[in-house]
C-alpha cells in the first residue's frame, strides 16, 4: 500500500442482523434523508417570515406528502437504474428489477420520480406546484448527503485512480489508492448545495418567487455532480462514451441547461406578476 494512502475503514454495512432480517446503513441513510429532510420542510411553511403573501402549503400538507415522496424516490431511483445502467441485464432477467436489496438505484431516476408525485401530489391538493417543487429542492441535499455517506460505507462507486493524501485504498477496488468520490460528492451535492439553497431560500427569501429554488437545485446538482465524474470511475459495464463522457455527466449536464432556463423564467415571470399588481 502507497505510504500516503488511507486504510478503508472497515465499517460493516449491515448495522444489526437478526437471523434473515439485516438492517443496513444504505436503508438507514434512505429513512434518515427522508425523515429530515420532511421536518425542514415542515419547519420551512411554518416560518412565516418567509413567504409574505406567497401561497404555500400546510405542515399537514407536508406530512401527506412524506409516502408519496418515498415511493416517488425508491419507485424513481430503481427504475432509472434500470433503464439508464443496466437495462439489457434486466432485460434478460425482469425478476431481478425487484431486488432492491441487492443495490442498484439512481439519483436521476429518483429525481423524475419526485417530480412525477409532486406533480400529482400538487394538482390533487389545489397547491402550487413550483413552491412544492421548491420545497423539494431545498431539503433534497439533506438526502443525498445521507445517501453518498452510505456508498462510502459500502465501498461502491468509488473514484479514479491518485496518489493524492486524501486516497483511500477501497476494499474491492484493488490495491490501487482512489479519491473518495463518495465522500466529494457528499460534500459538493449534499452539504455545500444545502448551505446555498439555505442562503437563497432564507436570506434572499426566494420562495416568494416559485421556480427559482428549483431551477437551482438543478444548475447546483448538475454542475457538482458532472465535476464529481471527472473523479470518479464509471459503472463497469457502461465504461466511458465517445471515449471520455461518462453515463453520470450526460444525465446531469442537461440539468444545468434546464435549470437556468426555469431560474430566468421563473426571476421574468414573478417580475411580470409583480408589476401587474
């Protein structure tokens, strides 16, 4: 092992195991996301210093929208790894869609989900959907931060090759040192885009224009995750496209397009609306 690489620290993904019943940090990450990131959510409608007049949501309409958000991200994130990184294995063996125990979801894929219920959710309950989509957005990295700490647990998704100090020698990524683009990623989309979202939505009070929390969870996401690619290695059986663009960057390379293009619509709408008053 290189003198400056870092031991992996053996944490075993199974936290507690009773006979054929295991649970694991990767289910817990999911349920403490979810649970958190509920409560900043129902906070956030609570704080009336930060909506004036904008028409927002109920706690109690947060707390009825916690399963469908649950079922929007597990549903989401399997099916997109499905159809976005393996969709000829399953293709061949459709009984194994169903193993979410055996690993296997994606971000991009949890993404549309969520959009999908909010868009339901939102039109069953007369809300507005951009301050739910919003709403969303900000608690959003609370999950991905919990989420990337358990890849890190598991040693999956590991990064490139280095010799930097930081490197970690991960258990099945052979005898080489790599970055730990989990934990990068932990950082860029889970607690840096956090701090932002935090700053817009409390400091510059942007719920008060629907739309533009949204767009930026986007550009915000695409942009840390697309300079998380060029660190970590790509899915095995998808390797790089065109020889140097991996699955991850053209998944999230749009996002930053479509989010600028809400965030301008979004800032010239609510501007319009404003001025019509």
């Amino acid at each position: 092992m290189p003198l400056l690489a870092i031991p992996f620290p053996m944490i075993d993904p199974v936290l507690i195991e009773f006979g054929p019943l295991a649970i694991r940090w990767y289910a817990l990450a999911y349920i403490a996301g979810i649970l958190l990131a509920w409560r900043y959510m129902v906070v956030t409608v609570r704080n009336t210093n930060l909506w004036s007049k904008t028409a927002h949501p109920t706690g109690t309409d947060i707390d009825d929208f916690v399963m469908w958000a649950t079922l929007g991200i597990v549903l989401g994130g399997r099916l997109g790894y499905v159809l976005f990184y393996n969709l000829p294995y399953y293709l061949a063996n459709p009984t194994e869609i169903l193993a979410v125990w055996q690993g296997g979801m994606a971000f991009h894929g949890g993404l549309l989900g969520m959009i999908v219920v909010l868009f339901i959710y939102s039109r069953a309950r007369g809300l507005s959907g951009w301050t739910m989509f919003d709403l969303a957005a900000i608690a959003a990295p609370i999950g991905l931060f919990f989420g990337r700490i358990a890849n890190f647990i598991n040693s999956e998704l590991w990064g490139r090759v280095t010799d930097v100090p930081w490197a970690v020698v991960f258990p099945n990524g052979g005898p080489e040192p790599r970055h730990p683009s989990q934990l990068y990623e932990a950082a860029l989309e889970g607690a840096l885009l956090f701090l932002v979202l935090r700053l817009l939505s409390h400091r510059f009070k942007l719920l008060q224009k629907p739309g533009v929390l949204a767009g930026s969870f986007a550009i915000g996401y695409g942009l840390a995750r697309t300079f998380v690619e060029f660190y970590r290695v790509p899915d095995a059986h998808i390797g790089y496209l065109s020889g140097f663009f991996t699955m991850g960057m053209l998944l999230s390379l749009p996002m930053v397009l479509i989010g600028i293009v809400i965030v301008v619509w979004a800032l010239k709408r609510n501007t319009e609306n404003k001025e019509a008053k």
